[in-house]
C-alpha cells in the first residue's frame, strides 16, 4: 500500500446522497485511493441475528465507483451480545 494514500476519515455512514457524492470527490481529488470506515455493530446488527447495512451500501457503492477502496472496521460493541446475564 505503500503506493497509495489512506484516509482514517471523510466519511459520514447515513448522510444523504448528496453529502456522500460530495465527501467521495474531495477525498479522491486529494489522490485517497482507500478510506478506512468504522462499521459501528450497533448499526449493523440492532437485534441478534438481524443485518442491516443500509447506512454504510451507499457510502461503499459511492467509493468502489470513484475508485477507493473502503476498509471496513467492525467497531464498538452492542449491547445484547456485551451485556453481563
């Protein structure tokens, strides 16, 4: 990766289209070609066993055509699976 640049930010997960449009052409006119993007758990997963990755699709589909590649961290916990029964 060394011949790449990286972004630890930029981008706002459930923002509208127009906000993702325009934070996916600042980040690649300033040459970022991967982004890193925290996928909160909470988000993702509300209820056990029930996904939900509408507020992140958007943001993922906007940067694969502008040519970033987005590096998903699965981030913070969610409370049925950290509560102590």
């Amino acid at each position: 990766m060394a011949d790449r640049l990286c972004a630890a930010g930029g981008l706002t997960p459930g923002a509208d289209d127009a906000t993702i449009a325009r934070q996916i052409a600042l980040l690649a006119a300033a040459g970022v070609r991967v982004v890193r993007l925290d996928f909160r758990w909470a988000h993702l997963e509300p209820t056990e066993g029930a996904f939900d990755f509408s507020r992140h699709d958007p943001i993922v589909a906007a940067a694969r055509a502008a040519g970033i590649e987005v590096l998903a961290i699965l981030a913070y916990g969610v409370p049925w699976a950290t509560s102590a029964d």
